[in-house]
C-alpha cells in the first residue's frame, strides 16, 4: 500500500487534538499499516495519525534502526536538561529549526492486540518520541521554537512555496 499524503502546516487537523482510540477494529489496523507504510519513506523518522488526516491517537516510528507504532501514546518520562537539535517535520516541509528536545525519552502505548508497550531511547528516537506525540496533542514543533528563532520559521513558513 503507497504512503498516504502529508497534511501540510496550516491545515486544521494539525491544530486539534487527536482523539483516542477505543477499540482496535479492521479500521485500526488499516490505520496502522498506513502509518508503517508512510514512515519507510526514507528520510522519515515518524508520521503521526494527524499528518494523513485521521484524527486519533496513534504514531508510527523509524528511527535509529527501529520500525514500530504506538495506539494511544504518552511520553511518560523523558531525561536530561532540553537540547536544541536540529528539527524538521514532514508538515512543515523543507524548513529546520534548532528545537528544545529532552535527549531522553520514554512513551507508554498500546499495540494492536491491546497489549501495553513501551518504547524509550535516546538521540533521534527520544526527538520523534516527544515530536510524534506532540502532534497527537496538536502541536507542531514551532511551536516549541525558542521566541526569535519561531519569528524567524513563521517568516519563512509564510515565505515558503508550499503554504
């Protein structure tokens, strides 16, 4: 199945927040194999439910040699003073901004079978970790961007040949 279009910044379904999952039925597990399938792209570290268009909690992952998903996720835990790291989304295209990112985290999840999981890491897992569940709470990263660094994304966000 080809990966799903990217919502692009701008688009309401990128300012709500995603609604949870409660029951995993064939629609679920669609939704997942969309999101498994847009994440392989190379160049991809996460596509969040939210940036196909569907408004509900879940995210899948392809980051530091791992490949997964999580239904309904939280970061539970994240580690270290905030780091600015080099950003970019896929939502907002072409565009890379030095973002405050925790360089560890932890999100706690369920998978399809209703089992509750856990993924952590450090490095560009915990950065899509914390980025893919901002999403689910309507948050795009320049939003996290420090006040003169956001002024100067928005610029060229509104710059930009996409928006």
């Amino acid at each position: 199945m080809p990966d799903r279009p990217i919502r692009l910044y701008g688009d309401p379904v990128l300012a709500t927040v995603s609604d949870p999952i409660e029951a995993i039925d064939d629609g679920v597990r669609a939704l997942v194999a969309d999101l498994l399938d847009s994440v392989q792209v190379p160049g991809r570290a996460g596509v969040a439910a939210c940036q196909i268009g569907v408004g509900l909690r879940a995210f899948s992952y392809n980051a530091d040699g791992e490949i997964g998903y999580l239904i309904n996720p939280e970061v539970v835990e994240v580690r270290g003073e905030l780091e600015e790291i080099d950003e970019g989304c896929l939502s907002v295209p072409g565009l890379w901004f030095p973002t405050p990112r925790h360089p560890y985290a932890r999100a706690r999840g369920i998978d399809l079978d209703g089992n509750e999981v856990f993924v952590e890491g450090t490095g560009t897992l915990a950065q899509a970790l914390q980025h893919e569940t901002d999403h689910l709470d309507g948050i795009v990263y320049l939003k996290r961007l420090l006040p003169e660094r956001r002024k100067e994304a928005m610029r060229q966000v509104r710059e930009s040949n996409w928006f």
